[in-house]
C-alpha cells in the first residue's frame, strides 16, 4: 500500500514538472489566463484557459459586450471601437463575406477536394480507393503521363487508353493549348488574356463584365454615399465595405456605438455621432473614455497667502520710495543746485521721507 502511494506521488510530480516544461515552451498566456495541457492525436499539446473577459489562442483579446463578428469571427474590444479576427475564410468588418477558393473551382468527381499547404488558392481532388487522376476519374491502366498531366487517362482495355483533356487543352495526349482569345471579343481598348479553359478581358479603368462591356457604377455614382469603399462584380452588382462607424447596404446607417455596451465606462456619458460617438466624463474624471481619475485642485490656504501677500506690498513699497528720492537727487544735479564742492548735500526742498 505504502509503495503504491509513492508511486502515485511520483506520478503527479512527473506530470506537474512535464505540465510546466510544456507551458513554459509551448504557451505564452496573457491576461491571467492559465496555461493547460491536453493530449491530441498522441501527442501533448498546451493551451490557455482565459479569465472571462478574455479569449483567443494566448488571452490575448478582450471580449466585446455584444459579439457583431459572423461565422465564427472572434471579437476584440478596444473600449470605443472592436475589431474582428476573422478565420482563414471569411473577410470583411464583421467576417460577413466568404473568401473564394482552389476548390470552388475543382471537380472531384469520386473524390473530395482539399486545400493546400493550408492556402486557399492551392487545392486538388483526395481520391476515394479505386480511382486517380486529376478529376479523381477511373485510369487503372494508365501510366501517370499518359496525357501530359493535362487530362484524365480512361482505360479503355488490358493495354489501351484515352485521354480526356482538361479544359484549355487538345490532342491526343492533351499538348495543345487551346487559344480561346481567338474568338473572344473584348470591349474596344481592353485587353485579351489567355487562360487555361478560357480566356479573361483586362479591363481599362471605368469598365467591368467578362467582355468589359458594362460600365462600373463605382466609378460613375456614389453607391456608398462617401462612407464605406464600392466593389464591383462581372454581372454588374456592386457592394460596399462600409468605413468603421457606418452599416446598411449602402453604408446609409449610422452605428450606434453608445447601445453596444458601456463604452464610456461607468465615468461618463455617451453621446452617439456621425459615424462615432463622443465620451462626456463626469467630473473629476477625463480621457477619451473617462477612465483617468484627475488629481484635486491643491491650493494655498488663505491663513498662509496673508503673510506672503503683505512682504510683497512692503518689499515694493520701500522700493518704489528709493526711487523717488533718487530721482530728486538726480534732478538737483542737472538742474545745478547741486554744489560738488559742498561737504554736504541740502535737501530742505526733498520729501521728509528722503532725510536719512
């Protein structure tokens, strides 16, 4: 009995020190948050439990009051404004917009498509067990180069194949390009670009559309009302990514920053603006979002300032009478009723208060 409990003390020792190795290597949590550690796929992994005003990978962000962030965006409170972290495919102020990728465009036929190297314009097609090929097509008894690899191989018997090309390419073993510029017809100043299984009009600045035969209502009308930046598409739709303040189709509405929660904190007002809001601190308090505390006023007692007071009024009164009678002085001797050679000066016509 006593064995297995040392035992088991060992066990615990060796994992808290393995717990702290981990953490203190693998795992930096900010804002309290405590570092864990849990075991995926066989191997140990550390992660962070945040406080509950904080999440993301480390802590690292502080939760919003009310979470406007779509599809999983992660919200980030930076006390008047957020800011959405959005994951790898989504985009836009609050994570509404889907980002396009490789396999958007990919057909897998009897397989699946998977991104690449975790990028979203790299993918191909995972084949189910029983087929390869770029499309994920039947080609048992074809060799891998058989078409280039511009196309599918098809078995066609024991030792025969076929090449099915992908788009943009010809031949029997798919090693002709395809011009598709050749009769394609741009619109007049803009310019053919040859791509694989089509070709794509470079438009001139103005024009949109796959022949840039449309006119691009970004560039003739204020679709966002000055307030947000226009986007066009092919088919002619327009859409606006409106600026931080502003929402609606046409970044028409103003956000109302003051319902979202306390933003000026529990020291002030919020008065909602034009695409903003404004922090009115009640006193004793100051900053963008009243949250500085100002010092009280220090001042003088009025007992101590009496003192002070009456040693400036004396200091310039006694100066202000050596003046004066310098300046009698001085007169005396420019006007000549002052005798140099006189032992002593009369001042019978001085104020009495220049007699020494």
């Amino acid at each position: 009995m006593f064995n297995k409990i040392i035992f088991l003390f060992a066990v615990s020792i060796f994992t808290v020190i393995k717990t702290e190795e981990i953490c203190k290597n693998g795992s930096d949590c900010l804002n309290n948050g405590v570092c864990n550690v849990e075991i995926k796929n066989g191997i140990k992994e550390s992660y962070c439990s945040c406080p509950q005003n904080y999440h993301g990978e480390k802590c690292q962000y502080r939760r919003c009051p009310n979470n406007p962030c779509q599809n999983d965006g992660i919200c980030e409170s930076f006390g008047r404004s957020i800011k959405c972290h959005c994951s790898k495919f989504y985009m836009g102020d609050f994570c509404q917009y889907r980002k396009a990728t490789a396999c958007d465009f990919m057909e897998c036929g009897n397989g699946k498509c998977i991104l690449l190297a975790d990028s979203l314009e790299l993918g191909m097609c995972e084949c189910n067990e029983g087929f390869r090929g770029i499309h994920c097509s039947i080609v048992e008894a074809c060799k891998l180069d058989s078409c280039n690899f511009r196309g599918e191989c098809i078995s066609d018997g024991a030792s025969s194949f076929a090449c099915k090309c992908d788009q943009g390419f010809t031949g029997d073993f798919c090693e002709t390009q395809i011009d598709y510029c050749k009769n394609h017809s741009c619109f007049p100043g803009s310019k053919c670009i040859n791509e694989l299984g089509y070709a794509k009009c470079e438009c001139q600045s103005g024009r949109i559309g796959r022949f840039c035969e449309k006119e691009d209502s970004c560039s003739t009308e204020n679709i966002c009302n000055g307030k947000g930046k226009c986007f066009s598409t092919y088919s002619g739709e327009v859409s606006c990514l409106c600026n931080p303040g502003y929402t609606g189709k046409n970044c028409e509405i103003d956000i109302d920053e003051c319902a979202v929660g306390l933003i000026c904190g529990e020291n002030g007002q919020c008065e909602n603006l034009d695409g903003g809001y404004f922090c009115k601190c009640d006193e004793s308090f100051s900053g963008r979002h009243c949250s500085i505390k100002s010092e009280p006023y220090s001042h003088i007692p009025s007992s101590n300032i009496l003192p002070i007071v009456s040693a400036i009024v004396c200091f310039f009164l006694v100066l202000a009478i050596i003046i004066v009678c310098y300046i009698f002085i001085d007169n005396r001797y420019l006007t000549g009723k002052y005798d140099i050679d006189q032992k002593s000066l009369s001042l019978s016509n001085a104020p009495k208060f220049c007699y020494v």
